[in-house]
C-alpha cells in the first residue's frame, strides 16, 4: 500500500491547494497569555548532523566588514539532523537562538513528529557534474513511514541578512492530512528563559537584546505560543486533538517556549509550496524585518547570491579560489565529493565577528539529552589544537588568507598580564575559549602551545609570512610560547594553582590526563625546532640555542620517560615493550595507575595503549622505521585484546568490498555511550557511568594513512593506490549521508537500544567534527605530494635523519 501511494503522488501533477477554501472552520479559543511558565526542562538537540549551513563572507583587511565585496556580513548558521533544522546561531557562532523547528502532522487517527516519524533523504540544491557539492544549501525530502505525506524542504541562508530561508513542499499522499510548523526556541544559547508573541501572521520570539522572527507566505489557519509541553500548540494538540486554546503571548514569565502555526488541510494529491524565514536582530521589529526583506527578495534571488552563481559572491567563489581543489579531488576515491564538503565545511565553522575563530564543531555532544537550561557552547569553541588541524588543512586546500587570520587570532587566547585572574608565567595558550576569547576550560596543555609556533612556522615557510612578519610575530606571540615550552613556570588562574615542568604536561590531548606523552613531547619537540628557526630569523640566535637544545634534551629523554619495556601486555596482547599513551612520573615500567576519567578506573597505566606515539612520526621526530615505533605497532593493532583494551576495530560497509580499520583514542576509553543500557555519555545528572565506552574515531584511520605513507616510503615500498584504498576510502566511508564526517563511529560493542546505530556510523557525540574533516583534506594532500604534509622539516632533519 505504501509503494502504490507513493507512485500515485509521483504520476500525479503538483496541486497548489487553494489553501482558504480547504481550511476547516475554526472553533479554537483565543487568550491572551499562555500558561504554565517556565514550561518543561530545556534541552539541545541531536548532535549527529547531515548538514550545517551558513553564507560565505570574504574578509576586508584580515576581518569581516560589511565593506567587503560580499557586502552585509551574515552571522546566522543552521544545522541539521534527523530531517529537521536544529541548533541556529545567530551573532556570535556559539549562540543558539532556535533548538529546532519542523512539522507536526495531524491525520484522523495519528499525530506524527517529522524528526521520528519519517524517513528522510538529504542531498545538495547545488552540484557539479560529478555531483560535488558547491555550496551548503540543502535539500531534504522526508517521506512518512507509512506513505502518507511527503515533505520536501530547501534551506540555506541570506548572505544580506541576518536570517535563514527555507522553502517547502508538503504533498498529502492521503486525505484529511494538516501541518503543524513548530519551532521550539533557544534565544541567547539557552531554552529556558525565553518569551514569545504572535501578531498578524508572525510569531516572535526575545530575550533580552535579541530576538528571532519566523515569518511565512503560507496559509495560515491560526498561530499559538506557549510554554513547552504545557501550553504550546503541540501540547495542545496532543491532549486534545485540535488547538482549541491559542495564545498570543506568553506574558511576562519567561520559560522554555514554543512556537506553532496550523496549516491549511490537504487531501490525496494535493502539494502546497510556501517559503519561510526566520530573521533574528537585537529587537522584535529588527528581527521582524530581517525575515520581511529575505521573503521580499525571493527564494531565487537569495540561494543565487548564497551559491555565488553569476555576478553574485559566495560558496562556488570561495572553491574557485582554492589552488589545490582539484589536484586533491583527484587523489579521492569518490570524486572529489567529500572532498568539496569538507572545505565548505572548514570555512563554515569560522566566527564571523571574530576573525580566524575556528571551532571545533558546530554541534553539543550528545545534546538530546544535555540540558539548555544554562549557556554552553559545547563544541562550538576554540581549542588550539583542534584549530591547528583545521588551518593547516586550508593551507592544505591553497587557501593562504584564512590560515594566515587563524594565526593572527591566537594572540586572543594566549596567556599574558592582562588575562583574567591569570598569575604567573606567560606564554601558554589557554585550553578552551569562546570565540571572543572568554575563558571556558584553563588546564595547561603542552601541545597547545607548541602548535601555534608550528602553524607560524610553516606559514612562513610557504611564503604567506613574510620574514619581516614573523620577526614581528615571534616578538609579540611566539617567543612567550617557545619560552613555557622550554622553561614551563608557575600558573594560577582560577582552580589551577601548580609548576609546570616541560615536557610535563597538565593534561595531554584527550585532555584527561597529566604526565608525560609521546604526542605531547612529539609537539612540544616540533615546536622548539620551529621556535629555533623563527629565533634565528630574528636575529635572537641565543634563544634559537636555548630552543634547540631543549628539544635535544626532550628527544634524548623521550623513550626513557614514555616507552615501557616492561608492561603488562604480554603473551597473546603483546611483547611488553610500546609507547604507554602516558605516563604520570618519569618511570614507564612501573605500572602506576592513572586518574579516573569518564567513570573508568585505570589502576596500571601500562594498559593503555594509543595512537599517540604515531605523531612522533608525524612531526618528523622519528622515522617510520624507529624500532621503538615499530615495536608498538603489534599491541596497537592486536584484534585480540579484550574489547575495554582494544583500540583497533575492522569495518565493512554493504556493498562495498573490503575491511577498513578505525581506532578508539585508546583503551579504557570511557568518552561515550554505555555499553551496558546504550544510553548516551553521562546520561544522568551529567555524571559518568562505568559502563560507558569511547568508540572510533574517523580521524585516526587518516592518521594511520599518513604513517603508513611515511612507513612505505622509507621502506622503498610505496604503492599509493594501495593507500588510497584502504585509508582514503576508508575515511569518505565513515562520512554520514550528508557527507559530513563524525568525531566518533559505532563499532558494535555493547547495548545499542537507544540509538540503534549502523556499524560505522557516527554516534551522536559531534558531528561534523572539524578535525575529521581537516584530517582527511591533509590525508589527501599528502597523498598527492607524496610526502607527509603535516611533517616538519627542520625536525626531521634533526632527528630522522641522524638515527
């Protein structure tokens, strides 16, 4: 019955309902004020997306300006997930202002929820002749369960106001069928403290200085707001069947609201097509007008000016200025596809208020059950580390303007006399910030702080630093940070009150542990051999000495402080000689146990194994072929390690031949889902459960794919196709159907009744994860060059080539 409704629907021509007589006769009763403030509790929304969206701004001088040839600079962002729009920002790109917004719809004898009760398809509105994506505007086509409706909806966003535009399609495939629009608000990145209206066909929504507007040219049979699952439309309806109580303001009590528009009833065939806007501003009528002005424009004028077709400015303008575009393409297994998406998407997480703000994802980790009652940017923020992956990747693409703002920014967050609270030695960059440089997260990281001299450096190497630029650079940013990287020195800023003894560090980069760390020391090595370099430059050649000797002192010293030979897996786990993923003293063989994080108990840290030893490779610290790296690879990769132990897991996908393999960040990873009730990470109260389990993460298949690289060509073994098969391939597998690519993927261990994930899909941890996305453009640029991008040849100049 559901395929002969569905193909009844495709044969039968597009009918726009005449949407005032198919309406029924209203018998609702209207009040002023909705009860029931503040409503349910708040929180986010699903944090897998297939598609964030934004428009595509050029900078003026190094910044966003609305003098710039792209004109008014939007600053609204969207994400999608389960079929629907969810988190939109608008100001600042961390600040939410709508949770989500789709469709009820009501039939004679159901009530469906869109995001649930359908079966949704997403694709791109614009391609090119190899289907690759040219701009982030959206198509999704959601197909009732049951066969019957169709909703097809196209969204994007207005590069010359602040709003978003959405065009729909709703086809009945079934009589009596009538839409619910509902938007469920989250003004000022929080979904508690909001008020709303409705007045002449528009529903408004405020908190404080900012406000969201959704206006629309369908039909309206009549409008509500209220207070969410109490005196909102959907709760209504829900408990009654109709709305028979509608409000037009919720008063001066703010709460968690909602906001709903009853549409026009539909009979079998019938389509109606109607566009949408939301506008935000800092007042109703600003916002009001920001979604009255895109309407007036036009679906077909605004998706050209947000693709850039014609004279108009946007994405397919910012892939044309890409040098490397098409070389990478080439090295890609489907294309070029995830490719195109992955740059887009680079571009799209970048602040548009604050220049050169890269973040993490656009996403809040498991946010469907993470509470919205308070401000949180989840990973809408930048960290060093992950914003070093991401601006070496658009260097990668050829793009030398974005990465050289990117650099410039990091002043903002580096440590200094003026920080807030901060007591101490200067230098070190700050762990997590929000975009304009609040401080959100303050623990000391080594890597992060050596990757920006790493990042200087290599702008500079590639000629988008002049020698006079990083002269200056080094006086102002770099030489503070080459000197924490070499002394450390006492920090007190808020909880944090210690010594910092290089290469010690206070946590390392799954920021759960102190002590030392093969990737930390790889970094902090890396880094010191650019700061040497950028010294001498400088003409500061006593520094440059001090700088390399250190790095001498830390490579010396690495294999005693983080290489066990002496751990505990033995027999059929290993040999008990590999790199500990750290270690909290200076002595790897004793088996001393680390601190609980995620509710896992590590009593001996020689358990642990991870990936982290691969970036002494990487950087050019040591050779592909170092018999200490080769030594870690057996238990690294060990199939047969019990599943709490094991890091390395073997996927297959319908349809296409082969295994590709993917990696937890390391054993008794406790980062994700429990595995024993499926529920998501710290499900209750935001506390860790035992039961819970890091997955795999996409990235590390392309961080393997760059080691093997390195491992073929120093073994004069090199088949690049191989490669490509098996890591590149890899990788554009674990993209989801939007091609956007997760932090983590499910891997098949444990209780999956929540969530219910395909093999290799990704979870709902954060997706799209910037770093994945940066790591596969480089994975491609080094399989294009030949050669590993991210190595550094000065350090490997050093040290690979004198073993």
């Amino acid at each position: 019955m559901k395929r002969s409704l569905f193909a009844l629907a495709i044969s039968s021509a597009f009918f726009v309902a005449a949407c005032s007589d198919k309406s029924p006769t209203s018998t609702s009763t209207t009040d002023q004020t909705a009860p029931g403030a503040p409503g349910a509790p708040a929180l986010w929304s699903y944090s897998g997306k297939t598609g964030i969206g934004t428009s595509y701004e050029q900078y003026l001088n190094g910044q966003y300006s609305d003098a710039a040839a792209t004109g008014t600079v939007s600053k609204v962002w969207f994400s999608l997930a389960q079929g629907i729009l969810t988190e939109t920002m608008y100001g600042l790109i961390h600040e939410a202002q709508l949770r989500e917004l789709q469709f009820f719809i009501k039939g004679d004898d159901f009530l469906d929820e869109e995001k649930t009760d359908t079966q949704s398809e997403i694709s791109y509105l614009k391609t090119d002749e190899q289907g690759r994506p040219l701009s982030l505007a959206y198509k999704l086509i959601n197909t009732d369960k049951d066969g019957k409706y169709r909703i097809e909806k196209h969204i994007f966003t207005d590069p010359d106001s602040q709003s978003l535009m959405m065009r729909v399609k709703f086809t009945a495939l079934a009589d009596g069928i009538t839409p619910y629009l509902y938007a469920d608000t989250a003004l000022a990145n929080t979904g508690s403290n909001d008020s709303a209206s409705y007045v002449d066909g528009v529903l408004t929504a405020s908190e404080g200085n900012t406000s969201m507007s959704l206006k629309t040219t369908a039909h309206i049979v009549q409008g509500s707001v209220g207070f969410v699952g109490v005196s909102d439309g959907i709760s209504e309806l829900k408990a009654t069947g109709s709305m028979t109580k509608t409000y037009t303001t919720t008063g001066d009590t703010a709460g968690n609201v909602g906001m709903t528009l009853q549409l026009a009833s539909l009979n079998h065939g019938q389509t109606v097509e109607f566009d949408l806007a939301l506008g935000f501003g800092q007042s109703p009528a600003e916002s009001r007008t920001a979604a009255e002005l895109t309407l007036a424009k036009g679906y077909d004028k605004v998706l050209a000016h947000y693709n850039g077709d014609g004279d108009a400015i946007g994405w397919q303008d910012y892939l044309q200025s890409l040098p490397a575009l098409n070389n990478l393409a080439a090295t890609a297994t489907d294309g070029g596809k995830l490719l195109y998406t992955s740059a887009l998407v680079l571009k799209a997480q970048e602040d548009k208020t604050h220049a050169g703000a890269l973040i993490a994802s656009l996403s809040n980790p498991w946010g469907d059950i993470k509470s919205a009652e308070h401000s949180a940017t989840g990973y809408k923020a930048v960290w060093p580390r992950d914003f070093y992956q991401v601006a070496m990747a658009m260097l990668a693409l050829g793009d030398t303007q974005s990465p050289r703002v990117a650099f410039e920014y990091l002043q903002k967050v580096q440590v200094n006399s003026s920080t807030p609270g901060y007591e101490g030695t200067p230098g070190y960059f700050l762990q997590k910030t929000h975009v304009d440089g609040t401080i959100e997260w303050i623990a000391v990281q080594m890597d992060q702080t050596a990757m920006p001299i790493m990042l200087g450096w290599r702008l500079w190497k590639e000629g988008v630093l002049s020698d006079s630029d990083i002269t200056g650079w080094y006086h102002k940013m770099l030489k503070p940070a080459a000197d924490f990287l070499t002394d450390g020195g006492k920090v007190k800023i808020d909880w944090i009150d210690t010594e910092i003894k290089p290469p010690f560090t206070q946590q390392e980069r799954w920021e759960e542990q102190q002590g030392y760390s093969p990737s930390t020391i790889a970094a902090i090595i890396a880094g010191l051999v650019s700061a040497a370099d950028i010294a001498r430059q400088s003409g500061d050649n006593a520094n440059a000495e001090r700088y390399q000797s250190a790095a001498d002192d830390f490579s010396a010293n690495l294999e005693k402080y983080t290489f066990t030979t002496q751990g505990s897996l033995t027999g059929t786990q290993g040999n008990g000689q590999y790199y500990l993923r750290i270690t909290q003293n200076q002595d790897p063989n004793d088996r001393a146990p680390l601190d609980n994080r995620n509710g896992q108990d590590i009593t001996d840290e020689s358990l642990v194994i991870d990936g982290g030893f691969l970036e002494l490779v990487r950087y050019g610290v040591r050779s592909a072929t170092h018999p200490q790296v080769l030594e870690t690879i057996p238990e690294y990769d060990n199939l047969q390690l019990p599943d709490v132990l094991r890091t390395k897991y073997e996927f297959t996908f319908p349809g296409i031949e082969g295994k590709f393999p993917g990696w937890r960040r390391y054993g008794i990873d406790g980062y994700g889902e429990d595995i024993t009730n499926g529920a998501g990470y710290a499900a209750v109260n935001d506390t860790s459960t035992p039961g819970q389990r890091g997955r795999v993460w996409p990235f590390f298949t392309g961080e393997r794919g760059h080691y093997e690289l390195a491992l073929a060509k120093a073994s004069h073994t090199l088949d690049i196709n191989n490669l490509r098969s098996i890591y590149v391939k890899g990788m554009e597998l674990f993209a989801n159907e939007g091609m956007m690519l997760p932090e983590q993927v499910w891997d098949g261990v444990g209780d999956n009744s929540v969530y219910h994930y395909q093999l290799g899909q990704g979870t709902n941890s954060a997706t799209p994860l910037a770093w994945t996305h940066a790591e596969y453009i480089k994975l491609l640029r080094s399989y294009s060059d030949g050669k590993v991008w991210d190595r550094n040849a000065s350090t490997e100049a050093r040290y690979v080539k004198s073993e």
